[in-house]
C-alpha cells in the first residue's frame, strides 16, 4: 500500500500534486535543485538536488512507494533501469516518459501508430527536400525544449545558415524540423489512465500561447460538434499508444475539421489547472489516485466554462500580490500563487474564472487580469 | 499590506485554513502543543508550545501581521492585551473570543441583544427555582468544553448531588445549567465579515451529533422556507452582535418554526467543511480574505446538496486508508484526511459528497462512510 509519493520536481506542478495528495492522507517528497521549493513550502519532503541526479532518484526511490514526476526533462533511461531493478513502482511508464522525451522518437512513435503529426525530418539537413518548400519551418532541439526554449522558426533551408542561428541562440543538437502549421485553433485534452486500464478525459481545453509560454485556456473549447469528436476521438488514439498509470495532456492543432498532435505532456499540463475548481475531480487529484491503485474520479465541469490565465512575473522582485484583492473581487474566481521568486516571463501563479459561457468567464478572467501588473 | 498569517493552533482547523492560505500567496506560522501539527504537514511554520502560552502568542506576534486562531479555548485576555500594545492586528475581535470561550458570558450577550436563547442560569444551584422542574438539564463548565467534554445531562436539581458526578467526571466549575431543548432540527449558520463590515452567509446546514460530536451535516437544511428566513435572520441578528472580521459558525436549535442560539463558534467550523467542495468558496479562504483585508467571496452553492461526514478514528492505530479505495468510487466524493494519529472518536478527517438532493447525497455519503472501518 502506497504511503509515500516520490515526485521528481518540486515546481507548481509538484507543489499542486502535493496539495492534492496530501488530503487523501499521502506523504509526498521531491526532488528540487533549490531548498524551499513550491512543494516544499506547501508540505512535501525534499531531496535538495539537480534533476537530472541519478543518486536522487536513487533517494527517492529509497523514501517512496511509488514515483513519478512533474517535469520530463529528467533521466528517463536511468528510471527504466530503477524501474525494472523493482525497488520501487514507477508510474507512468518511464519507456513512454523515454520517448516523448525525445520529441523526434515521440513524432516518430506516433506516426508508427497512424496518429496524425505535422510533416517533420531528423534533423536540419534535407528541410527542402523532406518538407518541400513550404516554411516557415520550426527547428526544435529534440530533448530539453521547454515552454517553447528551444524551438526556432525560420524560412531558411539552407543547414549552415540555420546551424549559425542555432548556435547564437544557444540551441543544441540534436534537431528536429516540422513543417509549422497554419492551424485554427490549438486544443488539449487532459486524459488519464489508473492501474486497471480505465480512462477518463477532460473537456477539450482552447490554450492560447504567446512566445511559445501558455498564457490563456478556455473550457470547454469553443468548436463544432464534429471537431469535438475528432478531438477526443484523437486523444483516445494517443492514450492508446502510452504507457502506464496516470494523467498526459494531449495537445494538438486544429484546422478546419482536421486535427493533430503537436505534442504530448505524459504529466499533469498547464491546460490542466483549471480542473481544480472546475471540475469535479482535479488532475493533480487524479494523477494521485491513478499512480496509487485508486480509481478516478468524475471529470465532469463544475460550471458551464472555465477560463484560466497564467499570471507571469514581470521584473526580478518578488510578487507582493499586487492588484489581487481586486481579481478576488470577482464572482467565481480563484487565485493560485506557487511561492516562486519573480522573473520576467516565469510563471508563477495562475487565476481560474468559471462562467455560465466561455465568453462570459474570458471576459471577466481578462478584467481581472488587468489588475495585476502582469 | 500582510504577508503571515498567524494562527493560535495547528490542528484540522488551521491546517485547512493554511491549505487555503498558501495558493494566495501567504506564509503561515501556527502554534502547537506538538511538533508536526496537522498545520505543519501542509506547510505552515510552527511554534511549539501549549495552547495557553502567552510566551508563543508574543512569538506569532513578532513572526506574523495578522493572528488569528483555530480554537477557543487560548489565552483570549491576553489577545485582548497584545491587540491594545498594537503590535500585530488580530482578527475577529479577541474581546468576542473572550465573551463567547466563557458560556455563561456568551449566553448573557447573546440574551443581552435578544438573541434568543435555551433558558439557563448561572451555575448548579438554583435549578428547580431558575429553570422550573422540566428536565432534563445540561450543566455545562463555563470554559474550555469541546466536542461535548464538559457537558452533563441530568434529571437531578440537587446541588450535592449534581457536585458529586461532575467531580468523577472530572468537570471543573465554575458552571451554567441549561434547560435541555426538545429540538426538530439542529441547524448551523457560517457567516462572515469583511474589515469593510461587508457580510456573507453560506447556506443553512443540518447538523448531527453524537456523544457530542458532530458527525453528519447536510446542506441546504431540509427545512420549510419560513424556518429557513428564520434561521438566516437570527444568524444575521448574532452577527451583529459579534465583532471583528473573520467566520464564525451560529449553532441553533430549531423547534417548529421558532430558532435559537444554541452556540458560537468564532471561527471556521466543522459545520462549513462542506464548503471546500461545496461552494465556490471555502469557509477557510473566506476567513483568510476576511482577516487580511480581502474582500469576501461568492457562498454560493456549487451543487444542490452537499453532504460531509466526519471520519472518527476507531483504534489507537494510525489510519491506513483503509476502504479510501472504495469511497473514492463514488461520483463526486471527496476526502480529506489530516495527518492526525487515531484515537477511538477522535476527528481524523471527512468526506464531502455533493449531489443532485440532499437525500441523495445523504444515501451516497452513507454507502461510501460503510466502507470505511469508522
């Protein structure tokens, strides 16, 4: 029986994944590279390291019952090998985290499953001929990028060019490069998985990113019934190709009625944060039921519409909450603040309005937005 | 402009009240009479002392710039003091902590500003004079009862006699005597008032006890309209006898159509778990917007009914979750579960359950409660 979760991470998401688990009487610890991170501030144990430490997962493995992380930017092969020594249960899958780490073996797994991708090459070598002419074309490294470090856009095809590019930006190799799309809209689908194969899936999520950070969601997605279906249709597909116990946002492009993956988080996401209120049961709750044997709760909405909006530092002094008695102000909206040191751009907390539309819940979450200096 | 909160007391109370502090961006230092309180398990720092330290009230003073409290029974005179030296404000009014933690002061307020109130008198030895020969009675120690420790029902109006069980069971005077009310309905109002003297109330709450603990409330009360005007305006009349910002709890008995105080409770209370799942927001983040100068949020109701039932330990064994797995089955079943050793009827935690009726939810919330070995 499950006493102690491991989380590798200690960020907002293994700060919300502890507030979750430890009402369900759970004891959490994390890894973090700082003392005091998000998780630890709100209870969870910690193991003060890098996350890329084999001897912390090593700890880790020691302390918990089962393990599982918040970010995959992690030693993935190194957990398969923990995984199969049997120390420790280790959800979900590290094969699967193994392969979406590395976004060319994750494209290259879901086109040997008949899952739609955007056109994309090994490398930067053959764009023209691999992906005709028709850029612009987005370079990505294949391990590492987050929130949108690491990705390039270009129109160049010519390699020496864009390795020049490359290397000024600090982008190291090995690449990816994708065709970009001209897409309508981008969704995910928040799904999840418990030990007995039983799956659920959220509503289907509208994000909005801007320099390639999420800043907006809006639930449910404002599309057509059959794009609807051809999204969660989608999402169950990629479901089918994961491995293991617990939640993964699907995130996809749509276009016309079309949709495809852009790209897999086999983690609780970002697009995610508005289950808390929103929902009957949060991913961060269900991740945590998933990864230990219990069954998973309702997805159903709370509202009719829930918008979430991150709220981003904006210069290097710590967030004094600033404008927040007015976002309280209004009806049906809730602040999360991680207790993270400002940077600009960093995230470092978000605010969830649910609605009777989603029309209704942006305009209001945007209203309150602008009382922060965000 | 506040950035710790202060709480006299770590246990279930202030450890949901720290919960609900954090994602707000506040830190939370706690005191108790033990390390490790249920409060410091999800993040709040923690001075250990006794509850009746006026040594770490001086200590909460200095490390936070609002105090509040969890509990009744501390030193509220010297609250009283530490607020007239300015140093720290604190909230509610600790003048109302001291009325009401003394029974007899709280009952002679309360019929002061005619409130009504079960007749009663001062002490045990005028029974038959002062409250008539309609037992029975309860006699109540003026200070420090809790969950029904320092409550006596008898028959007897003999002093010597009554003296002589109160001594074996340990209750220590001085005393009041109450007429016992033959009630329908136990009812519990949670209101709360902002530092502008703006007010909320949530929805009118069932409440169940046994052996004086409470352990089933069922929201809204299943009671006719008229009774239902009468329970919010004596909840609104008693607030506004109380002072300070904050939540407070307003137990009555309802008779028929006729409603009286039975209790105050100046803080959150169990009587408003229900509020974590079941409103769009807690009692917890309402008295923490309340006492650092926030506005209040929506009460309102996130479902028909919401049903909690208190989970009482059963051994002197720490819980193991046992029956957690099949609780969580239900739709719409939540738990919280608060780190506290076991001990036979000792409150370690509770299940909200929201539905469509307060029947149904009432069905569901029994069906998932004989899961558990409770």
């Amino acid at each position: 029986m499950v006493e102690t979760i491991g989380i590798v991470g200690g960020g907002q998401l293994g700060r919300m994944l502890t507030e979750a688990a430890k009402p369900l009487g759970f004891d959490v610890v994390v890894t973090n590279k700082d003392p005091m991170s998000p998780a630890a501030q709100v209870g969870a144990r910690e193991i003060v390291a890098p996350l890329d430490s084999e001897q912390a997962i090593d700890q880790l493995a020691e302390q918990a019952d089962v393990l599982t992380w918040e970010i995959e930017h992690i030693p993935a092969h190194y957990l398969c090998v923990t995984e199969e020594e049997g120390d420790v249960e280790i959800q979900p899958s590290p094969r699967t985290l193994a392969t979406i780490q590395d976004k060319l073996r994750q494209k290259q797994m879901l086109v040997a499953n008949d899952i739609p991708v955007a056109p994309f090459i090994d490398g930067i070598d053959n764009i023209a001929y691999g992906l005709g002419n028709v850029g612009p074309y987005i370079v990505k490294t294949r391990t590492r990028g987050y929130d949108g470090r690491g990705n390039l856009v270009t129109a160049e095809t010519d390699p020496e060019v864009i390795k020049t590019t490359l290397d000024a930006a600090d982008m190291i190799g090995p690449y990816l490069t994708e065709q970009t799309v001209d897409f309508d809209k981008e969704l995910s689908v928040v799904v999840a998985r418990d030990m007995d194969g039983k799956t659920t899936m959220y509503a289907v999520t509208e994000t909005y990113h801007e320099e390639n950070i999420c800043h907006t969601t809006i639930t449910p997605a404002r599309i057509e019934q059959r794009q609807h279906v051809a999204a969660t249709d989608l999402a169950h597909d990629t479901l089918g190709v994961l491995q293991g116990a617990g939640v993964f946002a699907i995130e996809m492009f749509l276009r016309g009625d079309d949709v495809m993956v852009n790209e897999i988080a086999p983690r609780v996401h970002n697009s995610g944060h508005w289950t808390i209120e929103g929902a009957m049961t949060s991913q961060f709750e269900q991740h945590i039921r998933a990864i230990t044997g219990m069954p998973l709760g309702s997805t159903r909405m709370r509202a009719p519409a829930a918008v979430m909006i991150n709220i981003l530092g904006h210069r290097d002094e710590p967030f004094d909450r600033e404008g927040l008695d007015e976002v309280l102000a209004y009806p049906d909206t809730h602040v999360h603040l991680y207790g993270k040191s400002s940077r600009p751009a960093r995230k470092i907390g978000h605010i969830t309005v649910l609605g009777d539309t989603p029309d209704e819940a942006l305009e209001m979450a945007h209203a309150a937005r602008d009382k922060m200096p965000v």
